[in-house]
C-alpha cells in the first residue's frame, strides 16, 4: 500500500523518480545494504537523515516546472480566481451598490442573488475590459512567444492593476495603511501592493455606501408619505411597506430605474 500511494504521487506530480527509499520497521534489516543513485553516489540510510526515512530524487536539475505541476499551478490560481476578481477590480462596488437597491425597494429576494452577481460580473468585465487587454498585450501574449520569462510576465500584469487601482484608490486609504505598516513613499511606483489593495478595496466600500445612500433617499420619501397616510387613516395594523412597495416599483419603472442606477455606477469609474 505504501509503495502505492508513493507511485500515485509521482504519477500525479509528474516527476521521475530514480529511487525510492523509505525505512524498514526495523533498522537492522538495512544497516548492510547500500543503495546508489544514477550517479553512482551512496543515497543516505534512513536512520542518518531527519525525512522520517523518505526521499525523492528525480531528474531535473534545471529545476524547471514539468506539464503537470504547470497544471496544478494553474488550477490553484482558478481556486483563488474569485477573489482575486472581487479584490482587485470594480466588482465590489457594483455588486454592494446593486444589494443597497434591492434592499431600499424592499422587494427581499427580488432579483435573485444569482441575476445581481451575474450581471456584476459583466459589468466587471465591461469596466475592466481596456485593463484586460493592455495585460494580455504585456504579459500572456509576449508570454506564449516566449518573448518574455515568468516573473516578467507577472510583472508585466500587475502594471495595469496597479493603474486602475491608483486611480480609484483614495490617497487618505492608502496613507492609512501605509502608516499601520510603517511604509513611506514618495511616488505611486513605491506604494507596494500589500498596502495598495487594502486602500483600494476600502476607497470602493466608501464609494458603494455613498451610492447606496443616494439610491435610498427616494424610496425613504415613500415609506414616509405612505406611513403618514395610514397614520392619517387610522390604519394602525396594516404594514406601510405593504402598501408602499407596489408605488416603489412603480416609481422605478417610470424612472427608469435599472438605466439610471446602472449607468450611474458605471460612469464613477470613468
């Protein structure tokens, strides 16, 4: 089983291993056998090292990544792809902006969670589309060439983030986090990213709020008029946002509503 599980993670990992050395239950069984690698170089007793008896030796001594481990690679950049999305472009301040609007109209689940993230999502892409392509156009295109390594590839993609970031962010949000981290800088091209994506992500939380609130006023305006009526009446017991919620429906159809709040957010990162 252990020999197994052993083949399982080479096959897995891609590597070609020459030996595979894992200690005996009892030492004494292995004390006279000597084992040497392709090189013809002793490998080391298990009861010489600190591996618990285990070592993997495989050739690759340029050290350079097999398909398979490219492939791990990618798939857990995908696992981690949604937040970096959510982090790092304009999804978060769509996506709050459009949860303040279905909770001021108070129509609860109305549209679904599903329909708000999916046309966030888009929204994202529509916003981030000239940032995509000026990344696809210094790093994954040079990239596939071959044109240009890894790490300059990387390089190369964060340039346009770090534009857009820069230019949404609030001074006062990075200069906050950047005085919990102890950093100073003197041009945007100092500000390192660990201080720049917090300040970011906080600039687009004030922004969403300031958005939520300006879409509250005139659903506020009707709760009220609507409760003063029922007061008025002496309809003690009847819920105002019963009745009111048909004329905040209403109110956003003759507004046209989906238009106003969507181009609106749209325009603040233009």
């Amino acid at each position: 089983m252990r020999k197994l599980i052993v083949f399982l993670i080479f096959l897995l990992l891609g590597l070609t291993p020459i030996h595979v050395y894992a200690a005996a239950p009892d030492p004494d069984d292995i004390r006279d056998i000597n084992v040497e690698n392709s090189n013809g170089e002793p490998v080391r007793r298990a009861t010489d090292d600190i591996n618990n008896g285990f070592s993997i030796i495989y050739n690759n001594e340029e050290g350079s990544l097999t398909a398979p481990i490219r492939i791990l690679i990618v798939i857990t950049v995908l696992s981690i792809a949604p937040a970096i999305v959510i982090m790092v472009t304009s999804f978060t301040r769509i996506i709050v902006a459009l949860h303040f609007l279905r909770t001021a109209m108070g129509t609860n689940t109305a549209p679904p969670n599903q329909v708000l993230v999916g046309l966030a999502l888009f929204l994202t892409v529509f916003i981030m589309f000239p940032t995509f392509s000026q990344i696809n156009e210094r790093a994954i295109q040079p990239l596939d060439r071959g044109e240009i390594t890894q790490d300059e590839a990387l390089q190369e993609a964060i340039k346009p983030l770090r534009e857009f970031m820069l230019s949404q962010a609030k001074e006062k949000d990075i200069d906050l986090f950047c005085e919990i981290a102890g950093i100073t800088y003197e041009t945007s091209d100092d500000i390192p990213n660990m201080v720049l994506i917090p300040g970011f992500i906080l600039s687009e939380l004030r922004q969403a709020f300031i958005i939520g609130f300006l879409i509250y006023i005139p659903f506020i305006v009707i709760d009220m008029v609507v409760s003063s009526v029922l007061m008025s009446m002496g309809m003690m017991m009847l819920p105002p946002t019963t009745i009111s919620l048909p004329f905040k429906v209403l109110l956003f159809i003759l507004a046209d509503g989906w238009d106003l709040v969507v181009g609106s957010v749209v325009r603040t990162f233009y």
